[in-house]
C-alpha cells in the first residue's frame, strides 16, 4: 500500500480519536432524534406543578428505598433498583409513567432515558434516575452515559429530567452491603454538556478467524 496514502489515513484516525468536549445535550438529541429538549421554566405554571410533583415523587421514592434498603455488593449496582420505586412514585402522584417508546414502536429498558411520563397537561417528559455519593459528586468522575441507536427512545418534544439519590451504607446483610438516602437532587438536562470519546470495537467473528488462530486444545 502506497506509504504516503497510509500516513493520511493514520492522521484521520488521530484526528477521530480527539475527544469532543462540551457538546450541549440538546445539540446532540435534536440531531439524534429530530425532538428538542424543552428548557424548565421556573415562571411557566405548568412548570412550577410539574417540579412539585416531581419533589413529592422524590420523598415518596426516597422513603420505599429506605423502608427495605437496597442489597448490592457494589455502589455502581443500586441505581437499576431505584428505577421501579421512583416509577411506583410518579403512579402514585397521577403521573402515568412507562418505559420510553422507541421509534420504531418499541418498549426498551437500556439506555438513555430511563422513564418517560405524561403529566396532567398531556405534557411529556423524559427522566433518568442516578444514585452519587456524597465523596465524589463535586468530581470528574464520569456518570452520564448516551449512545446513539437506529431506534432512539425519545420521540417526543420534551422536558429532560434527572433524580438522583445521594446513597450511603446503612450495613450489611451476608455478601451483601445495604444501601440506603439520605439526599435527593431533581436536575433539569436543557443546559447539560457531555463529551464524546472515540473507541474502536470487533466482534466474535472476526476476532475468532481462523487467519488470527496461533493455537487451540482442550482442557484436561
């Protein structure tokens, strides 16, 4: 292959390597999505209403979590079990809330949002759950995660939300620690920046080929 053609591709590559920083999010779900994200207005009624219903969700969610504790060997586990409680919650309030409606018609769990809801004004909105601790909340510690997909969950104009629950140790239970909050933050998305970071991936077929195959046998 001539030399000067795969020096020009390697700078490509180091130039698609460079990180993105400080994407805005809207920027990123209006290209992924066609829908924007509609900014939290402290002034809009509507708003305020929804922010208040938002809070009691947040103590109902909050005080089932802590009735039980979570059992989780590990921090980084908690935040799938807190998901159900807060979507019990918004029922609870009158908000009907479900897993978010892909664009092709789909019901999917994994992925950026977790939860979608309808309010009393036929409003939808968008809301994703996270857990933190008190120790590194004020770091660089990464904990928001969004990957573009042919069949996006967000399908609708709308308020992007985020509850998050400090969570602490409350003790053990066998393997297990139990966690418990003590703390809860509602953060609106709408000025969120994010970066985006290259990586490079196969799969089993060609890593597996027979033309990358040193040696094989079997265990005795």
């Amino acid at each position: 292959m001539d030399q000067a053609y795969v020096k020009k591709l390697e700078n490509v590559i180091r130039q698609m390597l460079t990180p993105l920083k400080d994407v805005p999010l809207k920027c990123v779900i209006q290209a992924l999505s066609d829908c924007d994200i509609i900014p939290f207005d402290s002034s809009n009624k509507q708003d305020k209403v929804v922010l208040k219903k938002l809070a009691q969700v947040a103590k109902l969610a909050g005080a089932k979590i802590n009735s039980n504790g979570i059992l989780r060997s590990r921090p980084n586990e908690v935040g799938n079990d807190i998901e159900p409680c807060v979507k019990d919650a918004l029922n609870e309030v009158g908000y009907q809330s479900n897993i978010p409606t892909t664009s092709k018609g789909k019901k999917k769990q994994a992925g950026y949002p977790d939860i979608e809801f309808i309010d009393e004004f036929g409003n939808y909105h968008y809301l994703e759950c996270k857990t933190y601790n008190i120790r590194n909340v004020s770091t660089t510690q990464r904990s928001f995660y969004l990957s573009p997909s042919d069949d996006f969950k967000i399908t609708h104009a709308a308020h992007h939300f985020c509850l998050s629950y400090e969570i602490f140790e409350a003790g053990r239970a066998g393997n297990d620690n139990i966690y418990k909050c003590r703390h809860w933050k509602i953060l609106s998305l709408d000025k969120l920046c994010v970066d985006v970071k290259h990586e490079f991936n196969s799969d089993n077929a060609r890593l597996y080929q027979k033309e990358l195959l040193l040696e094989e046998g079997s265990v005795d």
